[in-house]
C-alpha cells in the first residue's frame, strides 16, 4: 500500500487539526443520526488517542465521534480522489457528507477508501465514529481470563490508548495510476539486483519508466506494460548496499507514459539488501548480524499513541547513542514515518502485528484467526518495501495452548506467500516452551528470570535461562534472540547490594543477562525490555499505570542501565 505522495500528478494533504469531538456515553450516536453531524462537541487534537486530552474520562474507550469540515484542494476536481487514514484505535466507521463510505476493523495500520464519487468542491463534512472498546471476539482482545485483572481490563501490558491517531489524508491520483509496488532486491558478488512489480489500476498499454538513482549513478530501463501486473530488473554494477552503519538507499522512480505524454510517477527509496537465516545465524548481505536493541512503545503523556515526530526522532538518537542497531514494533506496527527513517538511519526493525494477548479459546478462535490473516495481510502489504524491516513477527506472547498450532500453521503459511524473503517468528511467552516454534524460522523468547519468577536471584535465574536456551537450540536448531528481558526500575531508587526495583538491580539483571546471550553463539539478538518506561493499565504491580522497565524515563531520561548498556554495546562511556 503506497503512501501519498506530491509530485507532478499526485498531491496529498493532512487533515490535521482540530477537529470536533464528542463521547457517546450511551450508545446513542447512531440512533439519533450522528453521523449527518452531531452537536455539543468539544475540540480535539487530531492526530493523537483522546485519552489524556481532557481532565476528565481517560478510562472511557467509546464509542466517540469525530467530525470536520473541508474543501477540496484546487484542480483536484480532474483526478481521482481518496482518503487514508493512517491509524485508528479500533474500530472506525466513517461517513462522508452523510453518506457511509466504510468500515475499518484493527487499529495501527492504514486504510483508505476512494470518495470520488462523493466528494463535493466545497463544504465536505467527514464523520468517523470510533469505538476503542476491547472485547474477547477483538484483537488484542480484552482479559479473557482475568490473568493480569488490570483496569481498564486488557489482555496485555499496555495502555489501550484509542481515537485518531495517525494523520488522515486526502489525496489525489490519476485515473489510470500505479496502485502498488512490491521490490525485492539480490546481490551477486558487487552487482545489486532490484525487481520492481507493479500493479496498476487497469491494463491498458502504457510504456514504464525506470530510473534507479543515486549520487550520480543512473540505472535505468523502459518495458511496455499491457497487463495490470508487470514487472522490470534492474541490475547494479560495483552496487551500494544498505546496512546499518551505511544505510545506502537509492531513488527509484516510476513514469507511466503514452504516446510521449507522462501521466503518472512514483518515487520509492530502495536499500539493496539480503536477509536470511543459516544454521544458527541471521544474515544481512550474507554476513552474520547481532541484534542489539529494544522493544519500544509508541507511548509518550498526552499525545498517548499519536504521531509524535519529535519523540521518533528522539528515540532513533537515543537508540544510537546506547549502541542500538535494532528494535521490536512491539506489539503493533508503529507510525510509517518512523519506518521510513528507520531506513535513512540503518535500524533493524522486527516488525510486529497487533496480534498480542492471544488465548485460542474455542470460542474466539476463528475470529482471532480471520483478524491475525488481516493484520498480518495489510501490515506486509504496508511495509513490505522497507530495507529495514528484516522479519515479520506475528504476535507477542500468544498463551500456549493445544489450538496455537493450528492457528499459527495458517498465519506462517500465509505471511510466507505474502513474503518469502524474510524470516518469521513470534515473540514466545516466559511461562513454557511454544508448541508453535516450528513455525517460525527464528525463535524469539521473552524471559523474566530474575524478575517474575526467581525474584531477586540473578545466579539462579542466569543458570536457568542458559538451561532453557541450551535446551530450545538443541530441540529447534534455529537461532534465538532473546526478544524480551527486563527489570522494573523506579529512577533514582538505589540499593546496595542490589534489590529488585533499583537502579543497581536493573544494572545487574541486564548485564547478567547479556553475559548469558553474549556465550550463546546461536543466541544472535538481545532486545531489552523496554527503551522507555511507558502507560499501562493500573495493577498491584504497576505503580501509578506505568511500566518501570525502561532503561531511559518516559520521558526519556537516562537511568543508570542506560549507560551501562552503552558502556557494554558501544564500548563508550563519555
Ligand atoms: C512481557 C510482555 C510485555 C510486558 C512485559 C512486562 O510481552 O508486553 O510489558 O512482559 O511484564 O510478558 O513488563
């Protein structure tokens, strides 16, 4: 799925603003008619999650409505015109100048919806009705079976923040128009291999244009399309590949032609890059690749989960002044500005569906598995063309349970048809070995020895996590990252000896930790839990709704682990 994009034939704009907004405390919004305009509303960013914006109502999770006004852009009125929204939290109904235009289950991932035949020149009244509520038969889901017992009561360790949370944008596109894109890139010795497919909005013949760029060097080629689908190879000699550290990304760029006249383009930023798994190793550009990173929130106060392009940047420079080369869109596909920077900066990204708090209870089982093949379809179709995403992970710690396997038998098979250039795993839960790891190609664990279970003894819980690596290579033969080990730590809390909760504990545990992954040579990720302490719901064991285990604050100050991972991952200590 392209994102918007100006240039001769395309133009796109964010209806970011202020929009009017309204709780619907009772239900009653699409009895009384909400939906051709609702009055009484009150003003609301967009975007960012409704739920720190007011004094009042944080804990209400819908429904709640939304509604704004606007024109269309001059000389859009030619041109086919559609609107996309990036990311609402849950489930969206919207209607355009009264009229229903669609449905979105599924927050964090896009969707769009072609309004040309409804859009007016001037005075356009959009509606969205947004339900954040969390229920068994959704994804994630709510507590199915009271483990956590938290409020508001979810399935997952997380605040459900919920509204509009990524920009809504209109935009324009020719008639006949490239639609999709999907590239996959080789290597042979020096000379880079790029396949461009292309999908089109018709068949009808048109001449294609590429031109593959880069600091001067111009590849490029011209086929005759007369199918939807069409496809072009570009080879590049003495190629730049993309890696972290030297994230080399090319230009390519897409013209549409007929009869000498140009009436499309598009521009994709390409890596060059291979990623694959052999033996114990994960491999980028055929060499061995150590992930060394985070599992991260999109979570900063008052924008909740909302685009906030100053704190992505902030996180990136963090991550790279630690020594960081990766991270975990745990447990949800983050914001596509942060992948595109990710692939500017050289970061390794394990990219995650929103498919967390999975129980496989005979009666939710179908709809769970029809939601995970939906995310899983629309987040590889969203991110599929990132050189920095190198392997889909399809859930966080799915309960163990007889029914997984079948669950996740369908969602591999699937997600290798989407993509069979990157490995797949899934982040397993520390209460027992997964009987699904045979459907992934690399086993990601999340382990809290030393904190959940063997509180407080870092020399038992280092003996029993090396056990249980030891005996998971032995018993699957695939390599490991540790996706997931941590501490709560309450910043400026000290104890000496160490005691769980201090600064010196988080210390220990995550040097102990690393120890036991630095002499495990299949061991080939260490992912901490977490970059930044961050909302969730409120528990016994999370003192005023946030989770501790940030190694930086939330709001991203360093705690002492801090610098000692820096010290450990990037040898520096000014
Ligand atoms: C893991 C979950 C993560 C939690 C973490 C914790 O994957 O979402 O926040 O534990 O308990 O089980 O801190």
């Amino acid at each position: 799925m392209l994102y918007p994009q100006n240039n001769r034939f395309r133009q796109f704009i964010e209806l970011s603003d202020f929009w009017d907004f309204r709780f619907d405390f009772d239900d009653k919004g699409l009895r009384d008619g909400w939906e051709k305009g609702f009055e009484n509303g009150q003003p609301i960013a967009v975007p960012a999650s409704w739920n720190e914006q007011f004094a009042e109502n944080r804990d209400f999770l819908g429904p709640a409505w939304y509604q704004t006004h606007f024109s269309l852009p001059w000389g859009w009125d030619k041109h086919r015109v559609l609107i996309r929204f990036n990311s609402v939290n849950y489930l969206a109904d919207v209607w355009l100048n009264g009229e229903k235009i669609g449905q979105h289950e599924g927050g964090h991932l896009p969707f769009k919806f072609d309004i040309t035949s409804q859009i007016k020149n001037e005075g356009n009244h959009l509606v969205v009705r947004v339900d954040g509520n969390l229920t068994t038969d959704r994804v994630p889901p709510s507590d199915h079976n009271l483990l956590l017992a938290n409020y508001p009561p979810t399935n997952f360790d997380f605040y459900p923040f919920c509204g509009i949370q990524r920009p809504v944008l209109l935009y324009s596109i020719p008639n006949e128009a490239i639609i999709d894109l999907t590239i996959n890139t080789s290597i042979e010795g020096k000379t880079g291999i790029v396949n461009a497919k292309v999908e089109r909005s018709d068949g009808n013949p048109v001449k294609a244009q590429f031109n593959l760029t880069r600091n001067g060097t111009n590849i490029s080629t011209e086929i005759e399309m007369d199918n939807r689908l069409s496809e072009a190879t570009l080879r590049v000699p003495n190629a730049s590949f993309w890696a972290p550290g030297a994230p080399q990304l090319y230009d390519l760029k897409i013209e549409l032609s007929r009869n000498g006249t140009t009436f499309d383009s598009y521009t994709l930023p390409v890596g060059i890059r291979t990623i694959s798994v052999e033996g114990d190793k994960l491999l980028l550009n055929g060499k061995p690749i150590e992930l060394l990173g985070f599992g991260r929130h999109e979570d900063f106060p008052v924008i909740g989960r909302g685009l906030m392009p100053a704190v992505i940047i902030k996180d990136y420079s963090l991550m790279q002044w630690i020594g960081a080369n990766s991270f975990r869109t745990s447990h949800y596909p983050y914001s596509e500005q942060m992948m595109d920077l990710a692939d500017q900066l050289g970061i390794l990204i394990i990219d995650e569906t929103p498919a967390v708090g999975l129980t496989f209870h005979k009666t939710v089982f179908d709809r769970h598995l029809e939601l995970c093949k939906q995310y899983t379809k629309e987040l590889i179709a969203r991110d599929k063309n990132h050189p920095s995403v190198i392997m889909w992970s399809l859930a966080n710690e799915p309960h163990q349970n007889i029914n997984a396997k079948m669950f996740f038998e369908q969602l591999y098979d699937l997600a290798k048809k989407l993509d069979s250039t990157r490995p797949i795993t899934f982040a397993n839960m520390h209460i027992g070995e997964e009987r699904s790891f045979k459907f992934c190609d690399i086993v990601c664990v999340n382990r809290y020895y030393g904190w959940y279970l063997e509180r407080a003894k870092m020399d038992k819980a280092c003996e029993l996590l090396s056990k249980e690596l030891d005996k998971l290579y032995k018993r699957y033969s695939k390599p490991i990252i540790l996706s997931e080990f941590g501490a709560g730590t309450i910043p400026g809390w000290h104890a000496n000896p160490p005691e769980m909760w201090s600064e010196e504990y988080q210390v220990e545990f995550l040097s102990e930790y690393i120890k036991v992954a630095n002499s495990k040579p299949f061991v080939v990720g260490q992912h901490v839990w977490n970059l930044c302490d961050f909302k969730t719901s409120q528990h016994d064991r999370r003192m005023g709704g946030i989770n501790y285990k940030g190694v930086f604050t939330r709001d991203r100050r360093p705690k002492m682990a801090a610098h000692h991972l820096r010290k450990l991952w990037s040898g520096k200590t000014d």
